[in-house]
C-alpha cells in the first residue's frame, strides 16, 4: 500500500492579495525584519532598486535591517496596478515614505513593479524594480548683487545660444523664445522647476563669469559666455 502526502497549493491570486503581501514586505523594513522578504522573494529572484544597484535574493534580503536608534518611519503602497495572467501576476505601485530623524520629518516618493510567479503552487515575486520620483531642491538664497554678473549670451556652437537676464530680483534663462526662471539652490547654484540638474555659472582666474554650466547626473555641458 502506498500513501500520498498533499500539499495544499496556492489558488490564483488576487490585487487585493498582492497589495496585502506587498505592505508586508514594506511594513517589515523600518523594524529590519528579514522574514517577509525571504518568504514572498524567489531564490533566483532580480531585484533593482532606486539607487541602481541589482542584487540576487541573498543580498536584498542581508540590506534589510533595523533603522538605526532616532530613526523611524512608514512606507505605504498606494496607487496599485495589477495584470494577473495565469502563473504571472504584475503589480505596479507607488510608495510613500515617512522618515523621522531625530524630530526632523522628510518624505520621498518611490515607484515599484513586481512581477509575481506561480510555481510549486506558491506565489513569489520573480523580478522587482523601483525608481525614485524626482522633487526639486529646496529654494534657497541667491545673493542679489551678484545677479548681474550672470546676465549675458552663453553660445554652445554656432547658432546655438541662450540668454541669461535679470527682472527685479530674479533670474532667467531663455533659449529660442523659451524662458524659464532660474531658482537658486544657493548663490551660484541654480535649478529650472521640474527639470533635473543644475546651472552653475564658473569664473575665470580673474573672478570673470566666463561659461555656463548645465550639470545633469554629473556630466557637464559647457555654454560659454559671449564677449568674455
């Protein structure tokens, strides 16, 4: 006589399933607790997050430690998406997170897709990738009188040129009838509203503004100053 032991395998899952496992996951990261993510994670899982580092499961889950002591927060999924085809389950969602540094409070905005498997009869999450939203940086303090040493034409290559101007107290730039203001970061440091990067102005030797700089992800193009 033989005997079968049965093992009891996961029914087709649902949005609201994933949602509830995926605030696990995320409800376990301030606290550092590994279990949810060794748990809903495949051994041969790809994970890839905001800061562009890929791991396989053994480095996701030895990256998911307690906040350290001052530190605390939440993390909500919300927004949620799913495609749920067979063994295959897709949830794309944003996260908002609350940290809290010693009474300082800050906030940043993620967005994530998981792809969910079914195999063996359970559920786990085959592939993950998140990216952070950009946010503009904060407005800091121009100093006035310096304002006008940017003003001027920054040329590219030939034809290719933008104006630098000034009205009241505020700073401009405009290329081919499109003007945006500049918003300081800080004195000589400047931001365009929902554009990533930077605009710096250098000087020269002789304390001369002589170029405009576009700084994006730390590569720089160089605009240099007419006339200087």
């Amino acid at each position: 006589m033989s005997f079968a032991v049965c093992v009891q395998a996961e029914e087709a899952i649902t949005q609201a399933e994933l949602i509830r496992r995926t605030q696990e996951l995320y409800d376990a990261v301030v606290p550092g607790n590994q279990e949810p993510w060794k748990k809903y994670y495949a051994d041969d899982c790809i994970f890839a997050d905001e800061k562009g580092r890929q791991m396989d499961k053994a480095k996701l889950v030895a990256d998911i430690t307690p906040l350290p002591k001052g530190y605390s927060g939440t993390i909500k999924v919300v927004k949620p998406l799913s495609r749920i085809i067979g063994d295959t389950a897709v949830l794309s969602y944003d996260l908002d997170e609350t940290e809290t540094i010693y009474g300082q409070n800050l906030t940043a905005r993620y967005h994530a897709t998981d792809t969910w498997l079914r195999r063996g009869g359970a559920w786990q999450i085959i592939a993950s990738q998140a990216m952070r939203y950009y946010e503009d940086p904060a407005i800091g303090h121009a100093d006035k009188s310096k304002l006008e040493n940017f003003v001027g034409d920054y040329e590219l290559a030939e034809g290719q040129t933008r104006r630098v101007f000034t009205e009241g107290d505020n700073l401009y730039v405009e290329r081919k009838g499109k003007r945006e203001q500049l918003f300081p970061e800080s004195c000589d440091i400047f931001f365009r509203k929902g554009v990533e990067g930077r605009i710096l102005f250098r000087t020269n030797s002789a304390g001369k503004v002589d170029a405009l700089v576009d700084r994006r992800n730390n590569e720089d193009v160089i605009w240099q100053k007419k006339g200087s």
